[in-house]
C-alpha cells in the first residue's frame, strides 16, 4: 500500500506545482509579465522552450533572441491562452515550425522574422481555420522546402483573414504559382528584398482586397501581359513598388512600358530606369519610344537565307538569258567582227612571218650585230 501512495503522490505532485504556477499573477522565471497591459516578456534570455507556465491572461507574448530551435505541437496549448492574439518569436533560431504548435483561438499577428527556418509545417495552425491577420516572416525563409510548405499552408485556405504578409529579405528567386490564391483578404504583401526574376507565372487572381505590393530591389527584368493584366484587374490595387528592379530595354518591354505610361497603380515610376543593355543603361522606362527598340517584325534567319539564295538565282539566270539574247540579236556584228578580228591576226602573223625571215638571214645578222660594236 505504502507503494501506491507514492505512485499517487507522484503523479499529483507535477500537476499541482503547474497549476500553482498558472496561477493568475504568476510569472515565468526569465520572463516579465504585467498583467494590466497583459504582456509577457522574455528577451534576450536562454530559453530553449517556450515556457510552460504562461499566464492565462496573456494577450501580447514576446520571446525574442533566444535560442529556441523548434516549436513543437501543443507549444501553446489553446486551451490554457485563450486571448493570446500576438505573438513576437522574432529573432530566435528557430528551425522547425511542427503541426498543431500554433493553434491558437485569438492569434491576430505573428512575428517570425529572422529565424532559419527550415520546415514549416502546413498544418502549423491546427485543422481549422486560424484567425490571422499578419504574418511576419522576414528574413526567415532559408530553404526552398521551406518556402514551397509556407504555399502549401496559404493555398490550403487556414488564413483566409490575413491582410498582411510579410516575405521580405529571402532572397527569394521564384514564387510558386499558385501560392496567392486563396487569401481573400490580403491588403499588403511585401516581397521587397529578394531575388526575384520573373513574376511569369505567380497567379494574383482573387487578390480583390490587395492594396500594395512591394517589389522593390529585387531582380525583375520584364513584366509580362498576363502579370500586367492582372495588375490592372484587381480593383483596389493601389500602390505598387517596381524601384531598383534591373529592368532588360529590349523589344520585350514594350508591355510594360505601354502600361506604366497609362497605369497610376505604380509609385515613382518616373523612377525606373533601365539596367541593360548597355547602350540604353540608365534610361528612363517611360521615355522608351518605339524607335529605341529595335521591334521590327522578327524574321527566323533559315527563311531568310533560303529566299535570299532563291533571289540569287533567278537574279543570275536572267543575267545569263540577257547575255544569250545580246549575243543572238549581234550576231551578224559578231560574225563581222571575228572576221575582222581573223583578219587582223592573218595581217600580224604575216608581218611577224616576215621578221621571222629577216631575223633567220645570216647576213642581216651580221649586220645587225656589227651595227651593235
Ligand atoms: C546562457 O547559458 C550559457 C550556457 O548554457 C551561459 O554560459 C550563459 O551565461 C547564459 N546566459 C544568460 C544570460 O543566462
Ligand atoms: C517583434 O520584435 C522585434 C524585436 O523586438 C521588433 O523589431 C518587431 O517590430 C516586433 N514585431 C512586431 C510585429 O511588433
Ligand atoms: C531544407 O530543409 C529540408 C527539411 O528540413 C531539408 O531536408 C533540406 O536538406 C534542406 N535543404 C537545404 C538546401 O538546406
Ligand atoms: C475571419 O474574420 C471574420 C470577420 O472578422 C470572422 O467572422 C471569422 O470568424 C474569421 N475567421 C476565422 C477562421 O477566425
Ligand atoms: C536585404 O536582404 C538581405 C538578406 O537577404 C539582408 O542581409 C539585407 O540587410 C537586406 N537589405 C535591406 C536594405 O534590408
Ligand atoms: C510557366 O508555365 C509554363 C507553362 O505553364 C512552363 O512551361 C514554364 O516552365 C513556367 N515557367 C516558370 C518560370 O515556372
Ligand atoms: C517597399 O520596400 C522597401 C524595401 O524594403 C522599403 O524601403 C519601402 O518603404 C517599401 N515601400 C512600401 C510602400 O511599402
Ligand atoms: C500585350 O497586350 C497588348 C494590349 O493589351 C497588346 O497590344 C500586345 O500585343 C500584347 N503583347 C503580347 C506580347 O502579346
Ligand atoms: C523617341 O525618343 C528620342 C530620344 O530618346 C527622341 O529624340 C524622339 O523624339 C522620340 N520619338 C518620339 C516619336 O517620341
Ligand atoms: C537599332 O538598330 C540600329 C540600326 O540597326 C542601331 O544603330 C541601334 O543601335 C539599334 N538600337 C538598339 C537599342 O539596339
């Protein structure tokens, strides 16, 4: 008997100090709490885990620079947070986000910038929908897996309330397509920052709430129809940034400058300038004319020799039918004139003939060679 009081004792015991813990004015070593403001503080501490002992008044949690590597799931019980609704794991070294860590009830704004992360899982929000409304996730994303779950995570439709995402200082290349698709509700994205080359095929439809898209210095050379379509389809799309883009000024701009001269969505764009190539470098966008681009029709060079060989000859065979004809027409001077010509020969060959005679005389050699002395 005496073992199983023990055994009681000891499986109460853990559950009583929590709940001592829990109780409301209490405070998590490492952290500062304040329970007017609702706020739980832990800073710059040396915390590996999120603290199991949070106050359940917690509104507004920060636990920044520390070193906290990974967010398991039930890191934030629901249950016991009720009103949690912002969340700050800024700077920590976060690598791994798991299923079910931050299913929370209240979560409006989430800050996961300048972390490393390198798995995030698709279903780090729960099952249900998540009532988020930003997402910070700057300087955070370091491996395309990464960034291919965080599409998975959007397109799957748990944050259908956000209005803010923050993708800014990735170095980002390429964005999954349909990444964008369902967010209803988004007002702002920033993709400022990264290393994007093309938009191509980056879908921005349903974005009928977006107001502003940064994509200022990333690595964009052209904007394509359909990405400018789009553009001009989202009615509250107001404020978009293009600035230091390294912008190509051959023929494939055109698009872009045709609706940047018509379009006011874009900010400063008497600002975008070229970046190559080299002769148009530094030149304004809008002040491409038709006539520094060399847009001519373009032609596959195969065709172009085959005609120009085709044109050789015909060019050729009527030279060579012209020369036939002049000498069909004159042929009667033809005919004259190899006569006058044969005449002329006999006339020359009889004279030579006669030198000849002269020059085989012995006596007129002599002479000659003596005349010499
Ligand atoms: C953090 O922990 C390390 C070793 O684990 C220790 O050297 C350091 O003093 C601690 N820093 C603080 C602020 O407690
Ligand atoms: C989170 O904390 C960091 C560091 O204190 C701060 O720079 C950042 O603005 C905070 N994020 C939000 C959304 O308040
Ligand atoms: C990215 O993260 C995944 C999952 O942790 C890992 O398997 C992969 O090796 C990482 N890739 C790179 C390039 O770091
Ligand atoms: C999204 O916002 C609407 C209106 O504010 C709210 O009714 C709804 O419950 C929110 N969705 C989630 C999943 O919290
Ligand atoms: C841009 O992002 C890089 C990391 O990708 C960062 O080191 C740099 O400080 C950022 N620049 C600005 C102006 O924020
Ligand atoms: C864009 O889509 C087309 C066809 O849908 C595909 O051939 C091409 O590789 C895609 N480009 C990029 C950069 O994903
Ligand atoms: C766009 O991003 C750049 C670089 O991060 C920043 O300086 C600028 O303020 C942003 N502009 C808007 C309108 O958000
Ligand atoms: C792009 O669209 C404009 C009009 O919307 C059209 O005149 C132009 O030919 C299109 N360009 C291409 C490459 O299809
Ligand atoms: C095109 O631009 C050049 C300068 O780049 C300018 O001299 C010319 O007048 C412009 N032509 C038209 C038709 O606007
Ligand atoms: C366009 O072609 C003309 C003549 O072929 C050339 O002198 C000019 O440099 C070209 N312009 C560009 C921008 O390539």
């Amino acid at each position: 008997m005496p073992g199983r009081g023990a055994l009681c004792l000891g499986l109460l015991l853990p559950v009583l100090l929590r709940c001592g813990s829990a109780q409301p004015g209490g405070c998590p070593a490492l952290c500062e709490c304040s329970e007017p403001a609702r706020t739980v503080k832990c800073v710059n501490r040396n915390l590996t885990a999120v603290p199991p002992d949070l106050p359940p008044y917690v509104r507004s949690l920060f636990i920044t620079g520390n070193p906290l590597t990974d967010l398991p799931a039930g890191a934030f019980p629901a249950q016991r947070l009720p009103d949690l609704a912002s969340l700050n794991l800024s700077g920590n070294h976060l690598r791994t986000v798991e299923a079910g860590s931050l299913a929370l009830p209240a979560l409006r704004q989430l800050d996961l910038s300048g972390n490393a992360l390198a798995s995030f899982s698709p279903q780090a929000f729960g099952e249900g929908g998540s009532p988020l409304e930003e997402l910070a996730l700057r300087g955070a994303l370091r491996n395309h897996s990464v960034l291919l779950s965080l599409a998975a995570l959007l397109q799957s439709g748990a944050l259908r309330n956000l209005s803010r995402l923050e993708l800014a200082d990735n170095e980002l290349l390429l964005l999954p397509a349909g990444m964008f698709t369902a967010l209803p509700a988004l007002r702002q994205l920033d993709l400022s920052n990264n290393s994007l080359v093309g938009l191509r095929n980056v879908s921005f439809q349903g974005l009928g709430q977006l107001q502003s898209l940064n994509l200022s210095d990333n690595s964009l050379g052209v904007l394509w129809n359909n990405t400018l379509a789009q553009f001009r389809s989202l009615p509250a799309l107001r404020h978009i940034v293009l600035r230091r883009n390294t912008w190509v000024c051959d023929c494939a701009i055109e698009d872009l400058v045709t609706w940047l001269k018509e379009s006011d969505q874009v900010e400063g764009k008497e600002a975008l300038t070229c970046a190559s190539p080299e002769k148009m470098l530094g030149k304004a966008l809008l002040k491409i004319n038709g006539s520094d681009l060399n847009c001519s029709v373009p032609v596959d060079l195969p065709s172009q020799l085959q005609t120009s060989y085709v044109f050789l000859g015909i060019v050729l065979a009527l030279i060579g039918a012209i020369f036939l004809l002049v000498l069909y027409l004159n042929r009667k001077g033809i005919k004259k004139w190899m006569h006058n010509i044969r005449d002329a020969c006999r006339d020359h060959m009889e004279g030579y003939h006669y030198r000849y005679e002269i020059n085989a005389d012995p006596r007129l050699t002599n002479l000659s060679s003596n005349s010499d002395v």
